[in-house]
C-alpha cells in the first residue's frame, strides 16, 4: 500500500565504524511477508573482524527483530571488499524471545571497505489486533559494530484489517458563531478494500453544532474514492459512500469544515465517525464561551419581596464577544431572564467596569419583570488585561511565572431585588443569559442551547414564625386576643356538631403569618399555608389536609361562611405545630 523507491529510514555510524540503513518499509499482514532492504556498510576496509570464537558466540553481529515477529527467508548479497564466502548467517532466538539474525565475518576486507544488502521476510508469531512497525536493531560485540544496540530501523508496517481516525489539528472555536473553522481529521484502511462497495461512513456533530461548510476530502496515499451522500439530522450529520474500492490502502484527509455553533456546546468539540467496524470519536476544536458569568449569591425566601442578592459580573472572555447588531442589523440585546414565579422587584444598576464595549440606553425589564434587556450600542474593540496570576512551574528547581490574561469588556449588574411569588420552589434560582448580542446562531438552535446559566441566589421556604403570645379566641365574637392586644376579625367563631369552628385567615394572622403567606384557589377551593418548615392546604369539603404533600385524615371537612374558610381550631392547630386548649367555662379557645 505504499510507493515504491528506497528512502533512508535509519542510520547509524558506529563507533567501530559500519553503517546500516533500510529502503522504504514494506507492508506485511498475519501472514508475513517482505520487509525493506536493509544494506550495511563499512566505513573503512577491515572495520568488521573476523569472528574469534564459535559462532555465533563471540565478536557478533546481530539484526533483531521486534517482539512477535521472526525472521523467516534471508539472502545476503555481498558487494564492495566482501566476496560470496565473506559472511555466513543464522537465526536464533535471544533470551528475551526475540529473533535475531547473526552474522559470521569469515573473511576481513582488505583493500576496500564492504557492503552487505540484506533481503528477508519475516513472520508474524501470532495474528496482532492493532498495527505497529516492523523495527531492526543493530549491534554486537564486534569491534566493527560497537556495541549491543547501536541503531535502529523501521523496516515494514504490520497493517490489520479495519478503519482508523486521527485527529491532525485541533483548532479554537467561539461557541455562538457561524462559520466556527475546525481542524482536519483522517480516516485510513487497514488493509486495501476495507472500504467496500457501497459502504457509507458518516460525521456526527454533537448537539449544538452542525455543518456549515463541508468536508473537503483529499486522498493522502492510495486509490479508494469517496462522494458525498448528503446530510441528515437537522445538518448534524453528513454522509459520504464508497465511490471507488481502493487496491491499495488508503487514507483520506477531511479538511477545511467550518460548523455553527450553539452558545450551550461541548468545551471540546468532538466528531463521531461511523462506518464499517467503526464507531469513534476525534477532537477538531476546543470551544471557548463567550463569557462568562459570577454572580455574588445570596439567600432569598417563598413569598417576600424586594430582597436583595449579590452582583452579577459578565466578563467577556474575547474581545466582541457581545455584538452591537443582530443578524438582521438591528440593535442586539443582551437578555438576563429569571424562572417563573420570580422577578425583578425593580431595575437594577447595569454598568460597563472595565474595557471599552457601550451599552444603549434602553436597558428595561420585560416579560412581568422576569427579564432584564441590556442593548449593546458598541461592541467592545481593545482587549483588557486581567490581573496577573502566579503559578507553579514544575522542574528540576520549582519555580513560578506570572501568567497574564488578556479578555474583553467587563459588565457588572448589581442592586439586584428579587420579589418571590409563594408558590415558587426551593432550591437553586437560575439566571439564564441570551440574546441576539450573545449568539449569531438564535434562528438555528433551541433556545435551551443558546443560553449560559448561573446560579443567582439559593430560595428557601419563607422565615418561620413562631407564636409570639397566647392567642384567645371567643365563641360567639368577632374579637379575639394576642397577647395584650384586642384584634377584631369579620366573622364569630362557633361550635358545630360538637366542633369548634374559626376563620382560618385570622387563626393564621394570630399565630403570626402574613398574607404573603396566604393563598387562596378560588377555582380549587384551596387555602395555602406557607411557613418556614411546612406546607399546608385545606381543601373546603374534603375531610383531609395536606402536609408536606401528605394527606391527613379529619372526621370533618373545611366550609364556607361569609366567604370565609372555617376549619375546627384542633387541626389547624395541629398543622401547624401548636398546642390548644379549651376553656369550657368561658367559652374559650386558648392556642400557645
């Protein structure tokens, strides 16, 4: 599978003065074969002595092998100051089970130096799984060679049937742009014909990229032609069949590609190839963010408003990385959006800290005031040098070298208020940052992957507020006691079928909830109880409760009197977490 001609592969002169080189490297399969000329040579007359001892002990020259391959048919042809009788030769097996092949110098040159070219095949011990080069090493004891290892050379190619892919560069990509170059990549057979008739091989991008300008496909060694079968997957994939079956191996070299990429993409972008007996991957660029985002944290609660949280800073880490127009030659906005049940309380404080990028005017909320909209008047230009950092160097002396970084613009959003609705949830709150300044590929992408997130703040369920005071509630009157405080509500308490009955609202209100705690599901009937470690609801005519999502059994159920939700005291007493008594002589209901 490879041309024809000689090429120096390896030479070495000795010390004891003799050389030896090899032609071009054959390739051999399981079943052996040919291996390179291999041609030694004297520098000067009489350089290689004649053996002292019984041979092949004794003043050598040897050729070895690499391990699982044995010599097999050798000639020797002599040639300069060696005639036919000159040199003898044998194989044996070294102590380490490599094969060696000896040779005798049974003659000394005289009047000028000699030349041996050295013909051989060789076998395979066993059949291998992977390719690898046929090396042989030159040494002895002869004074002519000097020493046990002097050089070495690559004489043949053990191929193995099937497809193998290699990277061949590597490139940086910016995640949001079209058009993003790639490196080149290869696909070579193992042995001729590994591509066959009709057989397909395909390309698959990641999720966030697809093909923009296709594969040029150039042949680097043999015969076997390629065409392009089309694209599938949305452009994630393209296919190419077998055009032409090659005769002798071949490799094809896919270059020149450029990809759109989403904002959300794999730092390291890698292709998946398919085909006959393959299915891999291989890195063609490593995809840096556009920005990137620290947010100072902060703790927030269910159902309060205005609360503050840390800043925000956005750090572009090239310089543009946040465009002036849009794909359409608008003004490009960049868009900084919270989750449901969240939002800005008012507009924060949005301002450029560093560099030269110019924000518009209109900076505004939108979407309820769930989304902060930050225009972008003038891209930046000049590149910013961030504070150096040091780091450690690893050698022979530990040592440390400052290492500067050079970014674009930095934003910084701070006077942050968030109000949180009650029926948000706990957890992380995620701020999602898009926009047509951020990413050329909106129109060619989910929104999901044209996004960076980061964690804003942490949400938790609202302050828990214990019962400051004895609160005491009167059959019969709309007043009722916290404390030493008289409070009056819209409707008496009362007994019913041996139950007494009061108006959840006010029963919460005295225990210290607030209507931010409150909810009311006119449509479900519902009320919702928020505290800081429970969730209740009660249901108006269903005789169960639910905490924490758990349905608990009551032998009555929630009604309606005056549009208010009345519920027996002892149950919501119990939801909650308090104790009540009951005060027979004076009509009382007492909660501590």
């Amino acid at each position: 599978g490879f041309s024809s001609g000689s090429v120096t592969i390896g030479k070495i002169l000795t010390g004891g003065g003799s050389t030896i080189t090899a032609a071009s490297p054959t390739s051999i399969t399981e079943a052996g074969g040919a291996v390179a000329d291999i041609t030694l040579k004297e520098d000067v007359a009489g350089a290689l002595k004649v053996n002292k001892d019984v041979f092949p002990d004794g003043d050598t020259v040897k050729l070895v092998l690499s391990p699982g391959f044995t010599w097999d048919t050798v000639t020797l042809i002599p040639q300069g100051g060696f005639r036919s009788d000159s040199v003898d030769k044998a194989v044996h097996t070294e102590k380490n089970g490599c094969s060696a092949l000896y040779l005798k110098i049974n003659t000394a040159t005289t009047s000028q130096p000699g030349q041996l070219v050295i013909k051989a095949t060789v076998k395979a011990d066993e059949p291998f799984t992977t390719a690898r080069d046929v090396k042989v090493t030159y040494g002895g004891t002869n004074p002519g060679v000097g020493g046990e290892k002097i050089a070495e050379v690559t004489v043949a190619k053990y191929l193995v049937s099937g497809l193998t892919v290699a990277a061949k560069s590597t490139l940086d990509a910016v995640a949001g742009r079209l058009n993003q170059q790639i490196g080149n990549f290869t696909i070579a057979e193992g042995l001729p014909g590994d591509l066959a008739s009709g057989r397909l091989v395909s390309f698959t991008l990641p999720e966030g990229a697809r093909w923009n300008r296709l594969p040029t496909i150039a042949r680097e060694a043999g015969n076997g032609e390629l065409r392009l079968y089309g694209t599938i997957d949305d452009g994630r994939t393209v296919v190419y069949a077998v055009d032409r079956v090659s005769t002798a191996r071949t490799i094809f070299c896919f270059k020149n590609a450029t990809v759109d990429l989403a904002v959300y993409v794999p730092d390291e972008l890698k292709v998946t190839v398919k085909g006959p007996g393959i299915n891999t991957e291989v890195a063609v660029a490593n995809v840096q963010a556009p920005l990137t985002l620290s947010a100072g944290g902060g703790t927030i609660r269910i159902g309060l408003q205005e609360q503050p949280v840390g800043a925000l800073t956005i750090q572009e880490n090239l310089v543009g990385a946040l465009r002036a127009r849009d794909t359409a030659g608008k003004r490009a906005v960049l868009r900084l959006s919270l989750p449901e049940r969240f939002r800005f309380s008012k507009k924060p404080t949005v301002a450029v800290t560093a560099g030269d990028l110019e924000l518009g005017d209109e900076i505004r909320l939108e979407d309820n005031d769930r989304t902060l909209v930050i225009p972008v008047k003038l891209s930046s230009a000049t590149a910013v040098e961030k504070p150096a950092t040091t780091r450690e160097v690893t050698g022979e002396e530990n040592t440390a070298e400052t290492v500067a970084e050079q970014v674009g613009s930095t934003l910084t959003v701070k006077d942050i208020l968030l109000t949180v609705d009650r029926m948000a949830p706990e957890g992380d709150v995620a701020l999602d940052v898009s926009g047509s300044a951020l990413s050329e590929t909106e129109s060619l992408f989910p929104s999901s992957l044209n996004k960076l997130t980061c964690v804003l703040a942490r949400c938790l369920t609202a302050a828990p507020v214990g019962i400051r005071a004895e609160v005491v509630f009167t059959i019969g009157s709309t007043g009722y006691r916290v404390g030493g405080e008289e409070r009056e509500m819209d409707v008496a308490p009362y007994i019913k079928d041996g139950r007494t009955y009061a108006p959840v609202r006010y029963l919460a209100y005295a225990v210290g909830l607030t209507d931010e705690q409150m909810h009311w599901d006119g449509e479900n009937r519902t009320v919702t109880l928020f505290t800081g470690e429970r969730l209740i609801q009660f249901k108006v005519g269903q005789k169960a409760y639910v905490l924490q999502g758990v349905a608990i059994p009551m032998d009555v159920a929630p009604e309606t009197v005056n549009g208010r939700v009345m519920l027996p005291y002892r149950y919501l007493a119990q939801a909650l977490g308090l104790e009540v008594r009951w005060d027979a002589e004076n009509r009382q209901v007492i909660i501590r």
